[in-house]
C-alpha cells in the first residue's frame, strides 16, 4: 500500500488515451487496480481516474515521467499516494451535527483524513475538538475585522498545509479573495431551500409552506455565493405531520450524510470539476 496512487487527469478527447494511459503504467511496472473514464460529448472533453500500484518507479520520478506525457495530450493531471491521509482544516460556527458525524467517522477511519485544526467564530464546540486531540482555534468575525479574521484563518490553513477545508456549518460568508485561495479545495454544505428559504430559520419557513421535501446540497466554494459546482445532494419526504423540530432533525441528519459523502470521495480523489459541474468515480 505504501506503493498506491491515484492518477487522475481530463484532456481533449480522441482515440487512443486509455490506451497510453495504460501503457504508460506497465512500461513502468504499474498494476491498474481501479480505473474509470468519461466521455463528455457536451464539451469534447475525456476524464479518468485509475488506481494502481507501482513500486519500481518513485513517486518523484513518477510525477516528472507524467509531466513530459501529458503534454502531447494537453492534460490537467494529478498524481496522489493513497497512503497519505489527506490533511483538512474543518471550520464551524454555532450547528455542530457536521462536525460532530466528521471527527466520528474520522476517529472510526471511515474517512482518509488527517483533521489538523478545527476553526471557529464561536467557541461552543472547544470542548468536543479537545475529546479528539484537534488544535481548535477560536477567531471572532465581524464586519470591522473581516479582513484581519480571514488572514488568520487563511494562516491556520497553510501553516497545517491543509488539503481540504470543509465548511461544517460554518455561516460567515468567506470573501472572494478567500474562495479564490481555496479554490478546489474548500467543500460547503447547506439545506436545499436555497434559495428559495433564505436568511434565518429555514426550516421554520419550510415548514411554514408545507414543504414535502427537505434536503441537502454539498458543494465547491467559490466566490459565487453557493453557486460552486455540486457534489452530493440528498432529500428526505416529509409530510403535514412533521413538526418544525421533526424537520429540523430530519434536516441535520441529511446534511450530514451528503456532507460526509462528499468529503470521502474528495479525499479518495475521486471527484473531477468539470466546470460547472463534476464528475465523481464512486
């Protein structure tokens, strides 16, 4: 296992590229354990991702082979050993159903995380990052420090070399300069009212309108606010029984799962941003 990649990569399509994939790894002692491709005939474009051993070539050496490969195909590539849990930041406010079902699974290595710090803007969950051993960080935001907070936050991130932020519920808006820094990297979850119930208490309104489904959408963070491309989403039925704590309740579970989803399959790298949206190799 110490020897296991993951190879994933998106280029032009045209004929022949599984073929040089695959060539490419057995010239180099490479055994193809997992592999899955896309044809987007919207766009003209070829995804794949492939996991494979290999032990006869360095991952240093690997990632300088693949460069000189992938130019004639004009690929974006990336190369990652799988015996690296990847290194995560989570960030949370006042809700903590998020990451309390993270740091379980986590703990329980249902998920290939090494979690380094937890963020916050409230300092209600301390205790519960202290129960697993996690840094946690309390920075107060608001409108006067904004600027300052994020410089922070964005600190906390490098110095721990974080691979992956996930927003657990955390409800402070992050500015542009921020979501461009974490671009690919930054996972955000919210109900699926959006935006159809905005601002506070959604659930209250949801259950105001007699909704007959709630739900969940995980996503990429970019500056477009909830507008990155999705990952997971998940919906749950519920009918005129339900009272606003019944949704409510019903809510968090579904948040949960769609947001642990979507962290697990980032952290196995098995999701591909295909501009708007993304292609994800369950």
């Amino acid at each position: 296992m110490n020897h296991a990649y993951v190879l994933n990569l998106s280029c032009p399509d045209r004929t022949g590229i599984v073929h040089a994939v695959s060539g490419f790894l057995l010239e180099r002692g490479g055994n193809i354990e997992e592999a899955a491709q896309y044809n987007d005939h919207g766009t003209g474009l070829f995804f794949m991702r492939v996991q494979f051993a290999c032990d006869q070539v360095t991952h240093e050496d690997l990632r300088l082979q693949l460069r000189y490969f992938a130019e004639p195909f004009a690929m974006q590539w990336s190369l990652h050993a799988t015996a690296q849990p990847m290194r995560t930041v989570l960030m949370v406010s006042k809700e903590g159903h998020c990451l309390n079902d993270l740091l379980f699974r986590w703990k329980s290595g249902l998920l290939p995380l090494d979690i380094r710090a937890i963020i916050s803007n409230h300092r209600d969950f301390y205790q519960l990052a202290a129960s697993y051993n996690v840094p946690f960080h309390h920075i107060v935001v608001n409108k006067d420090n904004k600027a300052q907070a994020e410089a922070k936050q964005f600190e906390i991130i490098q110095n721990e070399e974080a691979e992956l932020v996930v927003l657990a519920r955390y409800m402070q808006i992050l500015s542009d300069d921020l979501c461009r820094k974490l671009a690919g990297r930054a996972i955000n979850i919210h109900h699926s009212f959006l935006p159809s119930f905005k601002g506070a208490k959604p659930y209250y309104q949801a259950h105001d309108r007699g909704v007959k489904l709630i739900g969940a959408t995980a996503h990429y963070v970019t500056a477009d606010l909830d507008e990155g491309p999705i990952i997971e989403q998940d919906v749950a039925r519920v009918d005129h029984s339900k009272t606003v704590e019944d949704l409510t309740a019903m809510g968090r579970d579904t948040e949960s799962q769609v947001l642990a989803r979507a962290v697990k399959w980032h952290s196995e790298h098995r999701i591909l941003v295909n501009g708007h949206k993304t292609v994800i190799f369950k």
